[in-house]
C-alpha cells in the first residue's frame, strides 16, 4: 500500500550542516545495554531502526574519557581506539540501511564514580553530586578546563573516525556543559561562574573547538531546554524554557546545525513520562518556543507514536525533526509502517518505562514489554518483522490462554505459519489480565499489548481466537492439536503468602469479607470497607495502584511494606515519585519496612522489620498484594498423564508466561515469543544458547559467530 498522502511531510529530506536525512525520523540517544563492550548487540540493535526507516540512529550516552566512568551502569564509549573499532561496526551497519550514524558525547563530571578506571574525578563546583554523594572530584582550574576542551576535541575526533555522521554533543542529564549552566551546579566566581555568558562559555568554547577540528560531521546539542519547578526539578536553581533555555539556544546557534531538544533533570522520567502521568508531545509546552529563535533544525519528543500527531508538531512549527526514543524501540519499522501505508500495525509503545528500568537498575540488556525482539537482534538473531516457516508447520497448535503470552506465543507462530493455531479463552475478549489490569488507574494506554496482537492475529488466516472456551484436560487431548501451549496465567494470592516472610499472613483469606486480592477488587467489584490496609509485598506498581484506587474511591487507605519505599520497582521505571505524589493528595498514608503479621475484620497488627516495634493499624478491609501464584493445574494434569497425551496425537505440551512464572508483561511476551521462535527445536522448551559477547581465551575460528558481521569486522565478538 502507499503510504497516505496526509503523511507525506513526515517522509521530507532534511539537511543537517553537511548532511542530508532522509526523512524526518530520527531515533534519539537512548541506552540498551551494550555499550561498547558488546558490539554485536550494539551494532545489529541499532541496524534494525536503520532498516526500520529511521533517518538518524544514535547511540545512547558515550562516555569520551575514563573519568566519565559510570561502570556498573553500561554506556557507550570513545575513551580510545578500541572503542572505535568497536562502535565502527554500529555505524556500518546503520550506513548498510542508509540512515545517518549519531553519537552523543558525554563527559559525565561529578556523576561519574569512576569504579572500574578509578580516575579522579573532576568537577565545576567541589560538591558531592547527588547521585554520587561519597565521592566529591576536584573543581577544575583554567588549565584544567582547557585540558577537558582538548578532551573534547579528541572524543569528537575518535567519534568522527568511528564513521559517526552526526556529533551531537551532550548538554543534559550528567555532563559538563549541564555543571557549567545551572546555578545548581555551578558556585564559581570566576568567568565561568555567575552570569549566563560565563556558564555557557564552556559549551561554547567546546563547540567552536569541535567545529574548528571538524567540518565534514553535522554538529549539534541535546540540549534540556527546561529543568522544571520543584519538586520535579530544579526551579530557580536550574534554566527555564523561556528564559536561559531559549537564550542558550539563541547565543550558542550559529555553532550547531541541529538542536536535540527535551527536558527535564537527573530524575529524567518527567522526559521519558511514563503513561501514568503523561500524554503523547507533553514536551511541546516547553520546547516549542525554539523555533522563535532557531533556523536550524529541531528535534522534538514526547513518545510521539501517533502519526497525525507528528504530522501536527511539524506543520504546526513546533519542531522539524520527530525524535524518538521508546516508540523505536517498540517498534523499529514504524516509519516503514507508516511510508507502506500500515499504520495499524505500529506496535505502539504503552509508556510503562520497562526499558528505562533496566537501565535505572544498572545496566542489563533492554527490555521492551511490547518489543520481545529488543535487544536480541544480534544475541538470538531475531528480527522484529520477518519470520521463518517453522520446520514443524504442518502442526495444528493449541494455545490455552489469551494473555499476553499466549496472544504473543499465537501470533509468533501464525507468522511461523503453523497450518492452524488456535488460541482459547474463557473470557470473551483476548487480554488475560490485561483485561482488567488496563481499567485500573493511569493503566488505559497498556491496552495496546492486546490491542496489537489482536490485530494482528485478525489478519492472519491461520490463527482464531476462541472465545468463552474453558477446556480441561480431557478438552485438550480431544482437541486435535498436535502442540499444545498452556498460558493460563496467574492470579493473586488470597492467604498473604509472600517473599517477605516465607509464610502465609495470619487470618488472611480471600474467601472472607474482609480480605480481598486485586483481582476481586477490579474485577469482581468485591465490596471494601472505608478504612482499607493494602499489604504491599510485591515491589512493582499494583500495591500503589490499589491504593490510588480505593482512595480514589473515598476510602481511607494505608498502604503497609517491607520495603524501603513505595513500590520500589517505581523508582526504575522513573515513576515513583509522582506516584508517591499523586497517594500523598489522595490522603494514602505510607508505612515502610513493616510487615502485616495477622489480620481481623477489625485489625492489621504490623511488626517493624528492623526494630521489632510492634502496632495494630485499625481497618474494614484488607488487600493483599503480597505475591501471584500460577495457575498451571492444566499443564499439571496433562503433564501427569503422558500416556493420554501420546496417545491423543500430542507431541508436546508447553508452559509459558506467568502460568510459569509470574512476572512483568514483558517478560510474558518474551516467553511466548521465545517459545514460538523456537518451536522447531529438539527441545523448544529449553531455551538456545544465546550468543555472549566476551573475550575468550585461546579463540580459534569456530569460536565465531558464523556469518556474524562482527566476524567480517574481525572483533572480539565470540559464540559460547
Ligand atoms: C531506555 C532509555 C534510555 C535512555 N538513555 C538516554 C541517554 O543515554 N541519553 C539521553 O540523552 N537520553 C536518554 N534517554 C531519553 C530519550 O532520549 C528521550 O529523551 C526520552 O525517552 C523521551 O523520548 P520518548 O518519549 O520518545 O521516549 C533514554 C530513554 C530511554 C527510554
Ligand atoms: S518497555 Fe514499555 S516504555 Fe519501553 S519501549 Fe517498550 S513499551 Fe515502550
């Protein structure tokens, strides 16, 4: 199909100094954990967005001395040549696909803890960084300051030689330029220190160095034009968009060919907003106001997944260029998708920060809840959009559960192109929890798990979804289906047994009217009282998401766990302070490292983890969201009886998802996917050897990845 004509603005070239993109898609700096020190993940993740019609590629934050060491967090890095040779096979790869290479360079000053180079650290002002509040580097004199403009120089050099085409030069979120400009950072009186000319001559003595050095790269910043009112921001202490924002950009614009815009501080999830608590474009507010002082070209974000959306931030004068960092990871073909006129299977990011928490929790290998295939280009060789026949087509597939494992595991296997799957519910909509999960508050938008998977599972021949089916074991070995996947799911545990205490919660059962699971709660509409404990052992958002609730709903509610904060898995995915927030207006009072030890119609007694102090908080209702339980019992049954499988024509019978493991979604649409790839192995149920980038000793050829680019690259880049 063609692409719709409306969009057509979004497909025109546009000239960054002297280089041309070939549209105005353009994947922002973001982290996936590969750093430089797996270059084939790096290389082939990046490569996909190119092949996806991304205009520009970028690496994430690339660190270009060893005292921007961040280490355990994992980043890029230029510190010398083998980082170049390393990065190079990202920026071939990306050139192999005909988008632009970018890199975004980052000398991280006080943040740095430096562990593994064990540098000194150097700082603007000498005090200790928040993020790093042990250590406190030394505030740089002139020389010093001319030493770290050289630095600068020589990273953008080693960048350039890398066959980086874009050098944007990184003046946000932890790196010099940043320490220089805000009053928060910067207490110097020397002229450096004080006006806005004396903060922003370094990034302006950096800039005319870089270009001096380089004329053949375009040369912009990332630039964070807004550090936000307390207590999301810095307030004064900080710039605001129409003050020394637009004014940075103003004085420092005949230096850059393109200006990277957003906002935000080192609590970067007022940028990368989770869904909870931001719209599409919720940055446009601050960053619009470039184009009154700017001809250069702006990139703007804001999950911007919504192509009419795109259309309006460009024709409108907000930005020129649409950037992105989640929606391509979501889905890297989402510009293809749009110029081939398939705008509906954009597989749209739901903003639920899964990825940045991987990051936040020190670097692991990106996750995507939407995007199984992130991160596992280069490792398992998986590419988003294309699909090889299964070996074992011929098979007719049984799948037992219409959550996100098994809608994933079903569409995986659709375009595998099994003869015939079919994926069974009871309920009459697919979604499994979901279903109920994406009515809870600040939850809609993870509709789209489902809402993508349905669609795509509509316009495949060979997949049906069944509605309102309950099958038993005894269903299962009459259906006919040669591979049967289990995905039944999981559900929350209804005596209070938990991770905290090994144990069950005393008087806590679900069966009574005084205690409650969050699935009846949601889903059944079971009735509370107006004073409400909810007994939080769970760490993610469900412990808080009830008590936004309920308290929503005018109860009283206390909010009672064994961790050290509110639902700490919210600190990783940058949400956990305006959900802290949004409990603290609703009247949510918060009681940390407390376990409940025993519950009555009337009471809670809670016991301190550490002191042993021991109290009774008085209560109607008590929900527990202490831990799920799978429920497997159809994978049991038939597991018990391979006898009736065998002889019921089934050759294999198959767990998956939460009915395994209860977990994040995105771990649920990563086993089914998983499974699916896998199908036509010896043994699909234990996942392949994944490739593990690392030095081997005494590699011979066979060590290599055959057929690997890294091979004919001629890097360290080996199989297991
Ligand atoms: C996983 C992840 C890692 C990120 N790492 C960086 C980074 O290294 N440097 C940077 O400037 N921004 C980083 N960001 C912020 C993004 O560039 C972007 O500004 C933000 O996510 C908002 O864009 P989006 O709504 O398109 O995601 C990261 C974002 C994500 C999701
Ligand atoms: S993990 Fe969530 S927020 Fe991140 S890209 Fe995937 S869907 Fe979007």
């Amino acid at each position: 199909m063609a692409r719709d004509p409306k969009y057509d603005v979004l497909f025109e070239p546009v000239q960054v100094g002297p280089k041309t993109l070939r549209n105005r898609f353009w994947q922002v700096p973001h982290c996936n954990g590969a750093g430089s020190e797996r270059p084939g993940m790096q290389a082939e993740f990046r490569a996909m967005k190119a092949e996806g019609g991304w205009s520009a590629v970028f690496t994430e934050a690339c660190t270009i001395t060893p005292d921007s060491d961040v280490m355990p967090l994992v980043g890029a890095k230029l510190w010398d040549d083998g980082d170049v040779r390393n990065l190079s096979l990202m920026t071939e790869r990306i050139h192999d696909h005909g988008a632009l290479a970018g890199v975004e360079m980052c000398a991280a000053g006080g943040m740095a803890a430096n562990s593994e180079s064990r540098a000194p650290g150097r700082v603007v002002s000498q005090i200790p960084h928040e993020f790093n509040y042990m250590a406190n580097g030394r505030a740089l004199d002139r020389e010093e300051i001319r030493r770290l403009r050289r630095e600068h120089v020589a990273g953008a050099l080693r960048a350039r030689a890398a066959g980086f085409d874009l050098l944007t030069l990184f003046v946000g979120l932890g790196a010099f330029p940043i320490y220089f400009l805000y009053p928060f950072y910067n207490k110097r009186t020397d002229e450096y220190g004080g006006s806005f000319e004396n903060r922003i001559r370094f990034t302006r003595e950096v800039l005319e160095d870089i270009r001096e050095a380089i004329d053949d790269c375009g040369i912009g910043c990332r630039f964070v034009i807004d550090t936000l009112d307390e207590p999301y921001g810095y307030g004064e202490q900080g710039i605001r968009y129409d003050g020394e924002g637009v004014q940075f950009i103003a004085a420092l614009d005949h230096l850059v060919d393109y200006w990277d815009l957003n906002i935000g501080t080192l609590n970067w999830g007022e940028d990368a907003g989770s869904s909870r608590f931001f719209a599409m474009n919720h940055e446009a507010q601050y960053t619009r106001i470039a184009k009154t002082v700017t001809t250069k070209p702006c990139v703007n974000v804001g999950r911007f997944t919504d192509p009419d959306v795109m259309v309006e931030a460009i024709t409108s004068g907000q930005c020129d260029i649409i950037g992105a960092a989640r929606p391509s990871i979501a889905d890297p073909f989402l510009p293809s998708k749009i110029e081939e006129g398939r705008p509906d299977d954009i597989r749209e990011c739901i903003a639920c920060n899964v990825c940045v928490s991987r990051w936040e929790m020190g670097g692991p290998p990106i996750w995507c809840t939407q995007n199984p295939t992130s991160g596992e280009e280069y490792r398992r060789g998986w590419h988003p959009e294309r699909f090889t026949t299964a070996a074992n087509a011929q098979n007719d597939v049984l799948v037992v559960g219409a959550g996100p494992a098994g809608l994933e595991c079903a569409m995986v296997l659709g375009k595998r192109g099994m003869r015939r799957v079919h994926v069974v519910d009871e309920q009459p909509e697919p979604g499994g929890h979901l279903n109920w999960l994406t009515r809870l508050p600040g939850l809609g938008t993870w509709s789209r798990v489902t809402q993508y998977r349905r669609t795509q599972i509509d316009n495949l021949k060979n997949v049906q979804f069944v509605p309102r089916t309950r099958l038993s074991a005894s269903d299962v070995l009459d259906y006919g289906a040669e591979i049967v996947i289990v995905a039944t799911g999981a559900e929350w545990a209804r005596d209070g047994m938990n991770g905290a205490m090994h144990a069950r919660i005393d008087g806590a059962d679900a069966s009574l009217s005084h205690v409650c699971t969050p699935e009846q709660i949601a889903l059944e509409s079971k009735a509370h009282g107006e004073r409400v404990v909810v007994v939080d052992h769970d760490g993610y958002h469900m412990g808080a998401t009830m008590a936004e609730l309920l308290a929503g709903r005018g109860a009283s509610v206390t909010l009672v766990t064994h961790f050290d904060s509110m639902g700490p898995y919210m600190r990783y995915t940058l949400e956990e302070q305006r959900q802290y927030q949004r409990l603290v207006e609703l009247g949510v009072r918060i009681v940390t490292q407390t376990l409940v030890t025993a519950v009555t119609p009337a009471q809670a007694s809670i016991v301190h983890v550490w002191s042993g102090e021991e109290g009774t908080v008085e209560c109607d209702t008590v929900v527990l969201v202490t831990q799920r339980v799978s429920r497997s019992e159809l994978y049991e049954e038939l597991r018990a009886d391979a006898g009736a499988v065998e002889e019921a024509g089934i050759a294999a019978v198959h767990l998956i998802g939460d009915a395994w493991q209860p977990g994040m979604v995105a771990q649920a649409t990563f086993s089914g996917h998983r499974l699916a790839r896998e199908i036509d192995t010896d043994d699909p149920a234990t996942p392949l050897p994944f490739i593990r980038e690392r030095r081997l000793l005494n590699a011979t050829e066979q060590d290599y990845v055959l057929g690997s680019p890294a091979l004919a690259h001629g890097l360290d880049v080996l199989a297991t």
